[in-house]
C-alpha cells in the first residue's frame, strides 16, 4: 500500500493536509489553506514535484 494525503479542516475553517506514510506516521504536514480546492492544489503540487525534488542540505 501506497502512502496517502489525509485532508483536514481546522477550528478555524481552514483546510490542511498531511502526507500519511504506509505504517501510519505523519511525514510532512501542509500550510494552512483558506479553501479546500486550494488544498487540493497544494497536494496536486506536491505530487508533481516531490518525484524529481532533490535535498538542499544546509546543514553543513
């Protein structure tokens, strides 16, 4: 099983969403979104992004 994004919504109103890995633990969580399609974008851009994102070690 893949992981999976698990969109929620805020007290406030807010939508956010997290990136689910397969054994349940969170391994990125998203800003917080005004509406639920902007969310919905933000996971479409994850998607499209994530598989060629390289790691920018600043720590060094």
């Amino acid at each position: 099983m893949a992981g999976k994004f698990v969109m929620k919504k805020t007290g406030n109103g807010k939508f956010h969403f997290n990136l689910v890995a397969t054994n349940g633990q969170v391994i990125a969580t998203s800003e917080k979104y005004e509406t639920k399609k902007s969310a919905l974008n933000g996971i479409e851009s994850v998607r499209k992004n994530a598989p060629e994102a390289g790691i920018d070690d600043q720590t060094a």
